[in-house]
C-alpha cells in the first residue's frame, strides 16, 4: 500500500511539473533570449558601420555580413525519481514516533537552447549594387519625415545642390537657417518638367525615333526626381512674431531664389502690376536689392505683400531638362540642380581627404573642440564647428599663390565664428553679400563643420564607450558623451541601411521544441 502511494505521490508530482513547464519555458525562452539576441546585434551592427568608417579612412575595402535570420531551439528535460528506504518506525514498534517507512522524492530540471544564426556576406553585385546605387530623393524625404535635420542629411548625401559648386555651401547654409528658424519644408516629389526630361537618341539622320516620347515616359524612374522645399506661409492664426524675425526669413529665401535665379519654372503673381511698383520682380537683380534692403533698410514694409510677389518653392531636380524645354523655360541650364552620393560615395565624402566630414582625433582635440562655445549646446547643434587651427592641414589644402588669401579668409571666418552672432548658418562679411568673399566665406565655413569625432589612440577608452573597434593597432571610438557624433552616426548607418538589397536567401524553417502540450 505505502508503495502504490509514493508511486501516486511521484506521478502527480511529475505532472505538475511537466505542466508547469510547459506553461512556463515559451515566455521563459523569450524573456531570455530576445533582449540578449537583440542587444547583440545592435551592438555588432554599430562596430560594422565603424569599421567601415576606420576601413574608408584607410583606404581599404570594406565589407558588410548581415545576419540575416536568428532560430533558437529551447529543450526542457525534467524527471522525477522516487524511493522507500528501510529507515523508520514500523506498525506496532513501541515507543516509535513515525508510523511507517520513509520515502523521498527527487527532481531534476534541464534546460536548454541551440541557436541557428544565418550570416549573409555581401558580395558580388548584390554589393555593387547596394553601394554604388545613388540615394534617392524619396529615401531623403524619408528620413526628413523622421525628423533628421536638414544639414547633417543634405551635406552628407548630396554631391551637387546648385549648378556652380562653389555655391553648394551658400545654398545649403541659408536652407540650414530658414530650417532651424520652422520657415521650410522639404518634400520628394517627381518634377512636372521631367516628365519629357533627357535628350533622345536619334537616328542615322538625326531624326527622333518613332514613340521616342512614350519611351521616355516608360523609362523614366518609378519613385520620385527631385526634392521641393517649400517657404512655409506666414499664417493669420499663428502667435504674432518679432517683425525682425519675418524679414529675415523673406530676406534669406530671397537669397535663395537669388541663387536658384535661372534653374526654375516661371512664376507670376496674384498683382504682377504691384509687384513692379515696388520693384520686385524674379530678376537677379531685383532679387539681389531685396535681400540688401531688408538687411539694412529698417523701414516698415508690407511682408505680406512682399512674400505674395515671390514663389512659394524650389524644385531641386536630379533629372535633366531637355534643351527644347530649358531654351522655352529660359533656364541657364537644363543639368540635374542635385546629385547624391551612394553609400560608399557617402563614407568617401564624409572621410577622405580633402574636406572630410567625419574628423579623426586624438583625445585632446577632441576635448578642446568639444570645449568651444559654440559647440555646447549638443542637443540642438547637428554639427560640431572647428576653427581652422583645429583642422589637420591636409583635410584644407591650400592652392599654391594663394596663401596670403587663404589666411586672410580665414581670420575672418574665425572672427565671424567667435563673434556674437546667434548661430554658425550662414557667414555673412561685412561688404556685399554677392561677392567672391560671400561665397567662398560661406564654403569656408561649410568645410569647417565635422559631423562625427572619432577618438584615435593606442589604447582602449577608459570609460564605456559608444561604440568602438580595434584596427591596425589602434583604437576607434566615439565617445559616450558625444550626442553629436552618435546622431549622425546613426543617420549613416541608416543610409547604409536603407540602400540595403533585400536577401534572395529563403528563410530557415526549424522546428522549435518550447514543451508546450
């Protein structure tokens, strides 16, 4: 009898085990396994994005293996074990305190977990195709939605915003301040004048081939070709601003236009007649008045009336016009206005000398470009801004004859940054504001902004870092109080990201094992 009951006894605990762990080990598994996974492969993930960095930097190859597909089989092995021992008093023993043999009852739980990890190298024209496939305008749009700021994503992807290059800084600063001020919009959009866009091939006899029109069309890229910034309107509801506030807003989207004069549809407003009347017409010489009168002629005007002689948007085409169309239009040119880079034109431009965007230092460089003034406020700030003595020499080479003007120009750029002035947009010299001294100041100062510091030095950081990788000896890393430098961090690993060819591998299929019932 005693026997039959610590069977029974045996049976009932092995089954609310058994049941236990079947209720248990599923949200078990997952409580230990998804974090630590998860956490694991974010962390490579960034040490790969920094490799490469380090491997640009260096003029090596670079190279990406994703991990593409994580399966974990969990086990749970229990048993139950039973047993009578001679130990104990029997029926009818006197002076015995235990009426019976004794009995024990053991147990033993075993778990265990066997991942499957698919790594993916990337290779061949899968790679080509991943890093040579120029950003589009809907991938910056994208990211524009998702809150990035303007400057960090235009200057790292962008090759060309203007036809004259030197311009590229002029244009790309005033969007950074008219940005920063809530006075713009950016939006992907697919341009009404690419819709006949490119020159057609023709034939023998020069003669355009039948259904060329329709070909065009049916070539023409899916997604969108150009990028419009918009001037946001000055709405009747909104809680009334400084006046000083709304003139610089119109004074630098007019320089905006001034620098765009030429690439542009044709605009006409609502009163054409008033707008000759107070000499604002789309010429680049009215343009260029407006703007000088509006920084330096502090008599009131009518902004409202001003802004209504003005388009409301910019189209940054990266698509040619036809020379049929740009001759109708008036265009200067019919060249794409903006190029972007690919991802590996990306990590080139933002590292490779001359002019990287992405500063590699030593330690106490890096704490004494942290420690300018302008460079505190890192919550707002998407870039850190250098003087030209913080620079290496080779990342600013200088022509040669050209020395004595080059350190003229950057004296003055380097009084403009220590000065007073509210933020690092736009440079603006003390003379004219379209001459050679404008444009180049405003590159000047382009040139000096670094958006990413990565620490070099022989040994590892002393404190938690980042994120960091060991090369050639040395060691790379972004500081972990660096907010600068992780943000825009994270935006080229997201535009590395997202020119990713998706895996033509199939999934794995296993069969996972958790003990349920």
């Amino acid at each position: 009898m005693l026997s039959s009951s610590i069977s029974k006894l045996v049976i009932v605990v092995g089954v609310l085990t058994l049941l236990t762990s079947c209720q248990n080990l599923g949200p078990f598994a997952i409580e230990q396994g998804r974090n630590r996974y998860n956490n694991i492969i974010q962390s490579t993930s960034k040490e790969q994005v920094l490799s490469n960095i380090v491997r640009v930097f260096n003029h090596e190859p670079i190279s990406v293996t994703d991990v593409t597909e994580v399966d974990a089989s969990q086990s749970f092995v229990s048993s139950i074990n039973g047993a009578i021992t001679n130990i104990g008093a029997h029926k009818g023993t006197t002076g015995g305190t235990l009426a019976g043999q004794l009995a024990s009852v053991t147990g033993n739980t075993q778990y265990s977990e066997t991942p499957t990890i698919r790594y993916q190298p990337l290779l061949g024209q899968a790679l080509v195709a991943q890093l040579v496939t120029p950003v589009n305008p809907d991938a910056l749009g994208l990211l524009y939605d998702s809150s990035w700021k303007v400057t960090p994503l235009l200057d790292l992807a962008s090759s060309y915003l203007t036809l004259d290059y030197s311009e590229f800084y002029v244009a790309l600063n005033v969007m950074s301040e008219l940005y920063s001020s809530g006075a713009l919009e950016f939006v992907a959009a697919k341009s009404d004048l690419g819709k006949a866009a490119g020159p057609t091939r023709g034939n023998a006899r020069g003669e355009s081939p039948a259904g060329s029109a329709a070909t065009q069309a049916a070539n023409r890229p899916a997604g969108n070709d150009a990028l419009d910034i918009y001037l946001q309107p000055f709405h009747p509801h909104e809680p009334r601003r400084e006046v000083s506030e709304r003139r610089r807003e119109l004074q630098l989207w007019i320089r905006l236009l001034w620098i765009y004069y030429g690439t542009q549809p044709k605009f006409v407003p609502k009163n054409p007649a008033r707008c000759t009347q107070i000499g604002l017409r789309m010429t680049s010489a009215d343009l260029a008045k407006w703007d000088s009168n509006l920084k330096s002629d502090r008599r009131e005007v009518n902004l409202d009336e001003i802004r209504n002689c003005l388009p409301n948007f910019i189209e940054l085409r990266t698509i040619s016009v036809s020379p049929e169309i740009a001759r109708s239009k008036g265009f200067t040119s019919g060249a794409p206005l903006m190029r972007t880079y690919s991802a590996l034109g990306i990590l080139k431009n933002a590292t490779e000398r001359p002019h990287p965007k992405i500063a590699f230092v030593s330690h106490d460089l890096y704490r004494q470009i942290r420690a300018h003034a302008w460079n505190q406020d890192v919550d707002s700030l998407s870039f850190y801004t250098l003087l030209p003595e913080d620079e290496n020499p080779l990342d600013n080479p200088v022509s040669v004859g050209h020395e004595s003007e080059s350190a003229r120009l950057d004296r003055e750029v380097t009084n403009w940054i220590q000065g007073p002035q509210r933020n690092l947009f736009v440079y603006e010299p003390s003379n004219s504001l379209f001459d050679s001294d404008y444009i180049k100041g405003n590159r000047r100062l382009g040139l000096l902004r670094r958006y990413i510091l990565v620490i070099v030095d022989d040994i590892p950081p002393t404190n938690a870092a980042y994120v960091f990788h060991f090369d050639h000896g040395k060691w790379y890393y972004i500081d972990t109080d660096d907010v600068i430098s992780q943000k825009n961090f994270n935006l080229i690993s997201l535009f590395l990201t997202m020119m990713a060819i998706p895996s033509a591998a199939p999934p794995l299929s296993p069969v996972i094992s958790v003990g349920g019932m």
